[in-house]
C-alpha cells in the first residue's frame, strides 16, 4: 500500500492518518474546514460508566490503554496536552438506580475503579435525593487540539479526489447517512447541544452528573452538556436545547448560570454505539471510518489503529466494528 486518500478531518480521519503515517503510507486529505463539526464542538469525554442504567462501557480498559497510549505519543510529537483525568460524582435521578448500582457492584461490573457509594444528603453543596456514587478513571480529551495541532503537520486541500490513490477512506461523520456509497450502514445522525457557563461561587473539582454532566473547564466556568435528538438535523443551536440543559444542571447545583457559549453539532451515532471500519464490499478501491457516535474520544484511537493496519497489512478488523455485517444484497 502505498496512498491513501483521506476524506474528512475530524477526530475519525486525524486519528486514521496518524496511524496510517505510523506505517510509512502516503495520506492525502481533503476536508471542508467546517469549524462547527461533531469533533469541535464535542467535550472530549471518556467515561467508564455509561447511561441511565450505569453499565461498564463497551471494553472500557482495553480501548482506554489504547487511547492513552496514542493520545500520548501525539502529546509527545508536538509538546501539547490532549489528557486531562477527573473524578466523577453521579446523583442518581431514581430510587432504581440504588439497586441497578448495588447490584453491578456486587457482581464487580466496575472493577478495577474506585467507586464509592455516596448516601442520600446534600454533599459540597449538592443534593443527592437519592444518593448516588463516585468513581475515577475518567478523562477529558481535548480533541479541537489535537485536529488543529496535525492539521499543521499535514497537508489538507478544500478539493481532490485522491487520484493517485490506492484506497480512498470516508472519514465524513453523519453526511455518510446520506452518502450513496455507505447509506446502508446503520448510522442515525443525533443532535447535541452544550453550553460552556459561568457559576458564581461554585468550585468544583470533579465532573458531576445526573445523566446530564458538569464538566469544570478553569475557575468559575463550566461545560454543559449534552442534549440528544434523533429526529433534528439542523446543526444549528436551539433555545429548546438550551432550556433542557439548564434545567438539568440547576437541579444539580442549584445556582445562577450564566451561559457565555452555546453550540451544536450531529453526532455519527448508531444504536449498536459500535465504530463502522472496513471496505465497501464491490469497490476494494472505497473505505469507511464512522459511527463514533457519542463514545469517539474512547473508540477512534483503537478503531483507527485497527483499520490502519487492515488496509496497510491485511490483518483482520474485529468482527464488531467490520462493516461487512451490515451488508445485506
Ligand atoms: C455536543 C456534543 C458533545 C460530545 N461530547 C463527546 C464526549 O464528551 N466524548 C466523546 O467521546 N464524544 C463526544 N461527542 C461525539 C464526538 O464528537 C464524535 O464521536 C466524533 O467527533 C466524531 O468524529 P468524526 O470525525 O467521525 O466526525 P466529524 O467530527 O463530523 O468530522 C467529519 C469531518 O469530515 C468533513 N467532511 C464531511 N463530508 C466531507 C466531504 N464530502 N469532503 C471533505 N470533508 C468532509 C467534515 O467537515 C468534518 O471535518 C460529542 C458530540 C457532540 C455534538
């Protein structure tokens, strides 16, 4: 293999390209320049604990021993810092939610982090009505850097078709939904909106969530987030996207917000929350990278470095991400 094409610089086709240079390949890249993209405006979070159920994320240790590592050698090549690790606090929003946690607990679902059960009461201000608990093992990525730090070391052009190259990759977020060439894979493109917010008076050191989080971003500011939508296409931001994330973070803290920032963005989602890697299955020629969707920050390093090496060396992608299941004739 000796060049590949590259369509779309976000997190997908950053990482992609970093991985491909790894293995001596020639990238070409074309990208719109969009500024208001999924991997712009996203928090950049990884979280060990997902949704309202309180599950162990999809391999969790294995994909974040694999992002470490590479957001590491990124950090390393250009002198900058992508990784920021937190504890987290979660207020459960229902009686449920008790037993749900107990219960994976017990069966040592969280393992290896520290969880702590957090009991019933107001804790540094905050009111957990039904108690809640803390964990570590969380990060936030700071993935607006990392695509404008490579951006610099590689060459990317508004145009091009990548004529000289061996395979072409579509790394285009949710417009590959309504790409004729990958329209049959299960993305379902999802809103979000998040708020960058002052607080007078609150100083957290931790993120804190009710399934909607406070992400502290320096002193008195905070990052809200993040609002899902299936059925809205419009990146633009809504007052109606606005109202719920208030809301959502004064039933945590309970004080003056001041929203300084409010964003939107559509997410490459599917309901299987799986990456999509591999080739077109009649055109060897035509690869994908997609379906982040809210988990990109995590997923992308392991998906990218799993593609690289299917494209460049012939090594199998893992059944769970290779798009070959979602092909039906
Ligand atoms: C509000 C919000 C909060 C989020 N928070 C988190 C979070 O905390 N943690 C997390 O892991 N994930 C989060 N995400 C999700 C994360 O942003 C995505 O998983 C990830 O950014 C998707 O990256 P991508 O490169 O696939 O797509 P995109 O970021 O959409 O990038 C696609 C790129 O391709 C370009 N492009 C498209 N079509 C073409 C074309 N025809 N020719 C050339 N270029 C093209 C676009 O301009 C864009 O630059 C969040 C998303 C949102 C919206």
């Amino acid at each position: 293999m000796k060049c590949v094409h590259v369509v779309g610089f976000g997190l997908a086709g950053a990482l992609l390209a970093w991985e491909l240079r790894k293995l001596d390949v020639d990238v070409s890249i074309v990208d719109l320049g969009e500024t208001e993209t999924s991997s712009h405006v996203a928090a950049g979070m990884i979280t060990p604990v997902t949704g309202r159920r309180l599950k162990p994320t999809w391999r969790c240790a294995e994909l974040t021993e694999v992002a470490h590592s590479v957001y590491g050698e990124i950090e390393t090549a250009h002198s900058i810092e992508l990784w920021t690790e937190w504890a987290l606090r979660r207020v459960f929003r229902e009686e449920v939610m008790v037993e749900w946690f107990r219960e994976r607990l017990q069966r040592g679902e969280y393992e290896p982090l520290t969880v702590n059960e957090i009991l019933p009461g107001f804790h540094d201000d905050v009111e957990y009505p039904f108690g809640g608990f803390s964990h570590d093992g969380v990060a936030t990525i700071n993935i607006p850097l990392m695509i404008e730090t490579l951006r610099k070391t590689m060459e990317i052009t508004a145009l091009g078709s990548g004529g000289n190259a061996d395979v072409t990759v579509h790394c285009t977020g949710y417009r590959a939904h309504t790409d004729e060439l990958w329209s049959w894979l299960p993305i379902e493109p999802s809103k979000g909106e998040i708020l960058d917010v002052t607080i007078p008076g609150l100083h957290l050191d931790h993120v804190l969530t009710n399934g909607t989080w406070l992400l502290p971003i320096g002193g008195e500011q905070y990052r809200i987030g993040a609002t899902h939508d299936w059925d809205d296409h419009d990146p633009q931001p809504t007052e109606d996207g606005k109202r719920r994330l208030l809301h959502a973070a004064q039933q945590l803290v309970n004080r003056t917000i001041i929203v300084d920032k409010h964003r939107a963005a559509i997410r490459p989602s599917t309901k299987f929350k799986r990456p999509l890697a591999g080739f077109h299955p009649l055109d060897p020629t035509q690869a994908v990278f997609n379906g982040l969707g809210t988990k990109g920050a995590l997923q992308a390093p392991w998906a990218a470095k799993q593609l690289a090496r299917h494209i460049v060396l012939g090594e199998p992608l893992d059944h769970e991400i290779d798009i070959q299941r979602w092909w039906k004739l």
